[in-house]
C-alpha cells in the first residue's frame, strides 16, 4: 500500500541476527516473495515491491541516526534513484533498512523531490516499522510460550505413554508366563530374544536370562536335541515363503518326559516386508495323541464291527423280507377268509331278513330269529377278530372326513334298537346343542365305538334304559373335544374289575361269560379306537345297578360346521307350544332339550291323565297345543288310546299328532290314518329325521293332495326319488338278495356279472348309482371304477360309485375311496347302512339330475 501510495518501489533488508529464519522463510513463503537466506553474508531481504536489486545494497544498512543515504545506478537505459531510512526496534538496536527505489530516466529534477520524500517517509517508515516490530516480537513471545507449554505437554504425555508401555509389557509378561504353552521368540539370525516360564523351565529347563540372547546352538548340552530340532525345523521354508508353519514333534523334557508338542510358527516382518524375526507356540497334544491313537483302535475295532453288523443286517433284512412276505401272506388269508366268510353270512342274514318281512306264522318267525341272531353273534365274532389282529400288527388305520355326529350317532342307535325293543329296554340319545353338527374324523370307527359299548349295555341289562349322552368339552378354531357318556341299568361291574375288562380276551368273570358270551375282544378295541382318536376310556359303576361308560374324542372342526343346514334355516319353529307324552323321564327331558334348542315350547308329561289335563289347562289359557309327540307305551293306556280320547273330547282336539314307538307293529298304520295321526316313528328318533317329520307334518295340508299321508322313517326316505342302479356282483345268491332289497326301496336293478360287464353296461346305459363288488373275475371292482372314471374324463360326467366287499377289513374302505369310490358298505350288508349311504349319495325325489 505505501508503495503505490508515493509512486515508489520498496525493499526492505533485516540484519541476520534479529531475524528467526524459520519464521522468515515462512514470511516469504505467505507472500510469494523469492530471496534466499544466503544471498547475502550479514542480512536478508525480508521483502520487495520489484525485481530491481541494488548492487551495492550494504551500503544502505545505516546505523540508526545515520543521514538519508541516496544513490544513483544506471541499468541499461533507465536510471534509477535509490534512498534508505534505517530501521530500529524498541530498544533503539538497528535492525535494518528500507531502501526506496524510483525511475530518474524522465525526470532528473525529481531527485531532490525523492530525496525530501525518502527522508519524510523513511522517518515515517521507521514509526511504521518501530509498531510493527513491537507486535511482532510480541507474537514471537507468545509463540514461544505456547511452545514452551506445548513442550511441556508433550513430555507429560511421553511419560503417560511410556507408563501405559511399562504396564502393556508388565501385563504380557504376565499373560506369557501364564499361559501353560512354551513360547518363544528369535531373530531372523537365530538369536533368542524372548520367551515364558514354560519355555525356560518346563521345557528347556533353564532360567530365562541363561536363554536370552543364545543362539539356539548356543543352549547348554543337557538341552535335549530334538528340542533344538524343533525350533530350526521349518526356518527355511518360513523365511522363503512368509506362511504360517506348523509341525509336530516328540521332544524330551527338562524332567526327562518325552511329550508331543504341536509347533506353531509364524513371521514377524517390518514395515519393508522384511523378517525380522520369529514367533512360536508349542502346544502339548500328547493327551489327544493318545485319545487319537485309542480312537482309531476303537475306529478299527468298529469298522470290524459294521462288517459283523452289516452281515447281521442283512440276515435281519432277509428275515424281515419273510416275516413281511409272512404278514402279507397272513392279510391276505385274513381278507380271503372274511371274503369267504362274510360272502355266504350276507346271503344268510340278508335272506333271513327278507323272510322275516314275508307273511310266515310265528314258529317259523321264531326259527328265522334264532338264524339271524346267531349269524349276526358270529359276524360280530369274526370282526373283532379281524380288527384285533390289526391292532395286534400295528396297522389300525382311519380314514377322515366330513361327517354330521348327530346322524352318525343316531344311524347308529337305530341299528341296534331292535335288540333293545326286544328285550323291553328304553334306548336313548342326547346331543349337545353346543357340539358342532358337522365335524371331521372317522365315522366308521365312532360307529364301531358306540356298537361295542351300546351292544355291552344292551347285553347286560335285563330291565330299564340305555342312554348316550353327547356334550363338548372343548372347542378351538379347528378342533373339537367330546365326552360321550353311555350309561345302563344293568347288573354293573365289581370295583376290582373295572380295569381289566378292558383287557384283550377279559370279562367280569366265567360266569358271566357262559351267561353272555362273546369274545372279551370287544372293550380292548374300543380302548384302542379312542386312544387313537386322542381319546381316553373309563367306567363307573355300582354292581346291581348299572354303569356308565365315558370316553372322550377329539374331532376336527368341519368347514361346513359354520353353514346352516338346509332344514334349520328354512323353517321356523319359534314358540310353537307342543306336548311331550313320555313314561321315561329321561325321553322326556331329551324331547324338551331338542325341541327348545329348535326355539319350541315343549310341555311334559308322564302319563295320559296329565296329557288330558295339560290339554284342557292350555285350551283355558288360550294357547292350545299345535303339536303333540305321544309314546306309544303309556303306564295306563297305549297311544292310540290316548289320541283317540283326546280326538273325542271337545274342545281338546289337537291339529297334529306324531306317534313314537321303540318297536313298530303290525296294523299300526291303519291305525294311525284311522285316528288322524299325522306322523309314526320309531325310538330313538334321529333329530334329522324328528325335524323333517314335524316339518313335514305341520305343513302337509299345503303340500300334499293327500292330507291322510302317514310320515314316517321309510316315507322320509322314499322323499328320495327312485333310482336306476347298476349292480356289478358275481354271486348268485348276493345278486338275488341284493335286488330284492333295492326294488323294495323302490329302485329299479340291472345286474352285471363282474367288472368287465359293469364297464360295458356303463357305456351302453344311464344309471344315478352303481353299486361295486370288489372281487370279481375277469375285472375286479378298482380296475371297473378306474376304467369308468376314465370315461367320465372325456364326457365330463360323475356317477356315484358304493363299493360292497366282503373283506371288511380296516383300510379296505379307505383304499376303496382312494380309488374313486364315493362310498362303502361292507357284507353282510345291513339295511340300515345301506339305506343311508344310498339316501347320501341320491338328490331329492324333487331334485333335477341329469345324465
């Protein structure tokens, strides 16, 4: 700024001894300023505003006081004018000069104004330059202070990180000297640096510092050789190649125990990659040496042995292969054997029941009983047989599906009502509104539990009732808990017996045994049954007066179980008044709780005095009975008897009357249509076909022409229409029996002679069921059912296929659906079962089909 301020170039020279040349040429560095500190012997030029140089510029370093000096110097064709104003610092000490520079080429006569200008500005400068001096030799102080207490710093830290050095080298020390290992540490020259107190003492034997500093050639000569060998071994090689070593050696110790070392080694280099030394571990691996050498002994010694054992397998495999060629040999004789078996008993049973249908006086009835019942004691004999030696071999199979539990439960009571009718017993079931209609599980195995436990009840009761009852114990997203409870009046069990009749081939005793009969098989399957159902089994009883069998099961929750049934939910039977007349107590209250669960009003009495007067009393009230349900064995008078007192009665008419009965006679139907009585069932009444009948009968006059019509468990059936069945069976007699049966259902047969005559009838002829023999020459009933569905592929069609089979093995209905079947029945064949997977698997009489 004064240069350009006065017109004039500057340069100003400081004497070397007030000058810091780091400073300086940090200065010259800041301000791009190109001297050299050696450019001149006693001063420097600290800067300058041109490249001109006097040169002779010692002479313009004056002492303070000094004149101005001013001189005159030519270069070239300019002529410059050159002046100096010394420069001193607070102490008045000559530091240097500013020496001012102007072109005299063109005005010679501006020298005497340069020289007023060099004396005023040089006495200015020197002010200037006096401050200037003072700040900075203040900075420099105050530089030199923050170095001094940098300084300090830095040797306070140097210290602490020598301390944190002696602690790390103290802590290692340690560390190495604790570890059990030997390790050691030499220089690429073989010179022993370093080592721990394994090293020294446990393996070579010495103290540290008479090990330190040796070459390994150098340690005394009780130091065992192979010691020596172990830490030049691998040296070459891990100078050459820079890697990790490792390699085992056996060494004698300083207490003369030879041990097995695993040597470690690896390189230490610089920062160039050069090595500079080794370190190594020695780890004693004697233990696992031997641990090794026992285990491949041992591995040897086993290896002998899996050539033993792979003999033995073998022999056991080829015993296996008979034992499994014995077992199929054995299912199949079974299979064959029921096959055989069951095949002339169908013929037996279901002929006897048709001579029982036939007008043929009561000696001969008599006779045809006596058949049945000892056919149906021997079937029942032989399928607790077959289904022991399943259990027995493992294979009790079951087979899921979708089924509704009241049906199954009420399809099986009926089955067994006759036996109970017989006998005089009430027999009765109860379900749970709260259990689920439809569940999944296996519905031929909850049939076979309840016939076994019912059949039991049946058997030991003389007198009184049987009862099952039905609640739910549990109920998750996907699976239902059951306890089934089927409790009897019968002669009991004793306390110490009541385990072990559930014990293959045990009864209470002999006595009841020659009394009763049967296998003892019955009670250990069914244990089986729901053990494998996720089940348990128990009684209680009190001897002379009954038992109750409990059992629980666990069933799947069907995804149908959340749809309402058809018959539910297009009907509404809510706050219909009806009358319950029923002498069993328990009837009655199972009456009460079905009928309020469908939202009705049920009023119960015992006998036909109350009934008359429970009629009268609800005239009075003016909410008379629409419906009454009547048992047919009253204590004081029948059914009929009681109906007809009521019909005869003014004012105590009722509009609809359905009769039930535990066992039908007959004439009863005349007598029904002849008293107006709208529905007649048999006990125990399913609560499908209890709903359909009060249903049907309530709104008959809508919608039959015939308002006479009689509703009972046939004519609930027969709402079925008439079907066109084929019939695939070779024997002659099952042939004859079995179309007796189905043209008396109201369906019409054609009947094939085996598999290959079904196929062929099949193509030829359109029918809504085939019914399917299983064993038959020429095509056996899978080949038949393959066959058809393989036709059915290209036509789009499906016809429902029942398989009848006389194997009646667990698994056979199984493999049967597996093959395409829609349903199964096994022989002999029962009517009621074949009644109800017909009824299945046919639509409504008032349904569309179509072919």
């Amino acid at each position: 700024k004064l240069s350009r301020g006065l017109g004039l170039d500057l340069l100003i020279i400081l004497n070397k001894t007030f000058v810091n040349k780091a400073y300086w040429e940090a200065g010259l560095t800041q301000h791009s300023q190109t001297s050299k500190w050696d450019d001149y012997p006693d001063f420097v030029v600290s800067s300058q505003t041109t490249d001109f140089t006097p040169s002779n510029l010692a002479q313009f370093l004056a002492p303070a006081g000094a004149p101005p000096v001013i001189a005159f110097e030519s270069r070239g064709y300019r002529s410059e004018g050159i002046g100096a104003v010394p420069l001193t610092d607070v102490a008045g000490r000559h530091v240097g000069s500013i020496v001012f520079i102007r072109d005299l080429t063109n005005d010679e006569s501006d020298l005497f104004r340069l020289w007023l200008v060099v004396t005023g500005v040089g006495l200015g400068a020197a002010a200037v330059l006096l401050g200037w001096f003072y700040l900075y030799l203040g900075a420099v102080e105050r530089n030199l202070q923050q170095g001094r207490k940098d300084l300090t710093n830095e040797i306070h830290e140097r210290k602490a990180a020598q301390e944190r050095l002696r602690e790390s080298l103290q802590f290692l020390n340690t560390l190495l000297n604790t570890i059990p290992s030997p390790i050691f540490y030499k220089t690429s020259d073989g010179i022993l640096r370093e080592c721990n107190d394994a090293f020294a003492e446990r393996l070579v034997g010495l103290p540290k510092d008479q090990i330190v500093g040796k070459a390994v050639d150098e340690l005394p000569e009780h130091v065992s050789q192979r010691i020596r060998d172990s830490l030049l071994q691998g040296n070459d090689e891990l100078i050459h190649e820079g890697k990790p070593i490792s390699h085992e050696a056996s060494v004698q110790c300083a207490n003369g125990v030879d041990r097995v070392l695993s040597i470690h080694k690896a390189a230490h280099v610089n920062d160039d990659g050069q090595l500079v030394g080794v370190v190594g571990v020695m780890v004693d691996v004697t233990e696992l040496k031997e641990k090794e050498n026992a285990l491949r002994e041992a591995k040897e010694r086993a290896e002998a042995l899996n050539v033993e054992l792979a003999e033995s397998v073998k022999r056991a495999e080829e015993l296996a292969e008979r034992a499994e060629a014995a077992n199929r040999a054995k299912s199949e004789f079974l299979a064959k054997m029921s096959h055989e078996i069951r095949t002339p008993m169908n013929g037996i049973i279901g002929m006897t029941e048709l001579l029982l249908d036939t007008n043929i006086d009561d000696e001969q009835r008599e006779y045809l009983n006596a058949v049945k019942i000892s056919a149906d004691a021997l079937l029942t004999v032989i399928s607790d047989v077959l289904d022991f030696s399943k259990i027995e071999a493992g294979k009790l199979e079951f087979f899921v599906t979708d089924f509704d539990l009241r049906d199954c439960i009420g399809d099986t009571l009926t089955s067994l009502a006759a036996q109970a009718y017989k006998k005089g017993l009430e027999l009765a079931y109860n379900v749970d509104p709260k259990v689920p209609p439809l569940v999944m599980g296996d519905p031929g195995r909850v049939r076979q539990i309840l016939v076994n436990l019912v059949g039991n009840s049946i058997k030991f009761t003389e007198a009184g009732e049987i009862v099952v009852d039905v609640r739910l114990v549990n109920k998750t997203d996907d699976e239902v808990e059951i306890h089934v409870t089927v409790s009897d009046t019968g002669i009991g069990i004793p306390e110490d017996k009541q385990q072990k009749i559930f014990e293959a081939f045990e009864q209470v005793d002999n006595a009841s045994t020659r009394q009763y009969a049967g296998t003892g098989l019955g009670l250990a399957i069914t244990s089986q049954l729901v053990q494998k159902m996720g089940g348990r089994i128990w009684v209680e009883s009190t001897l002379g007066k009954g038992s109750a069998f409990h059992f629980t099961l666990k069933l799947g929750l069907s995804a149908q179980s959340k749809k309402p049934k058809n018959g539910l939910a297009n009907y509404d039977l809510t706050d219909l008044p009806v009358l319950v007349v029923d002498d069993n107590a328990t009837n009655r209250q199972i009456l009460a709780d079905t009928l309020r669960s469908w939202g009705m009003i049920p009023t119960t009495v015992a006998d036909s005095a109350e009934a008359i007067q429970a009629v009268a009393r609800a005239r009075e009230q003016g909410k008379p009975f629409t419906l009454a349900l009547i048992d047919f064995l009253l204590p004081d008078m029948d059914g009929f008897q009681l109906t007809e007192k009521i019909n005869n009665t003014p004012g105590l008419a009722i509009p609809t009357i359905v009769m039930l009965t535990s066992g039908g006679q007959r004439g009863d139907a005349a007598r029904c249509r002849e008293l107006g009585i709208a529905g007649y069932l048999l006990k125990p009444v399913k609560q499908s076909d209890l709903f359909a009948a009060i249903v049907r009968t309530l709104n008959r006059n809508a919608e039959e022409e015939n308002a006479n019509t009689l509703t009972t468990r046939h004519s609930l059936r027969e709402s079925h229409r008439p079907l066109h069945i084929l019939l695939a069976e070779d024997n002659l007699i099952n042939q004859k029996l079995a179309v007796r049966v189905l043209n008396n259902m109201g369906h019409s047969v054609v009947v094939a002679q085996n598999g290959e005559e079904a196929v062929a009838r099949y193509q030829k002829e359109n029918f809504d069921l085939i019914l399917m023999d299983i064993q038959m020459p020429k095509m056996d009933g899978f080949q038949a059912t393959a066959a058809i569905r393989n036709l059915e592929a290209q036509t789009g069609r499906h016809i429902p296929i029942v398989a009848m089979t006389a194997h009646a093995l667990k698994g056979d209905e199984e493999r049967c659906l597996a093959a395409g079947m829609d349903g199964y029945v096994s022989k002999p064949i029962k009517l009621q079962e074949l009644f109800r997977v017909i009824e299945s698997l046919s639509p409504p009489k008032n349904a569309h089909t179509g072919t």
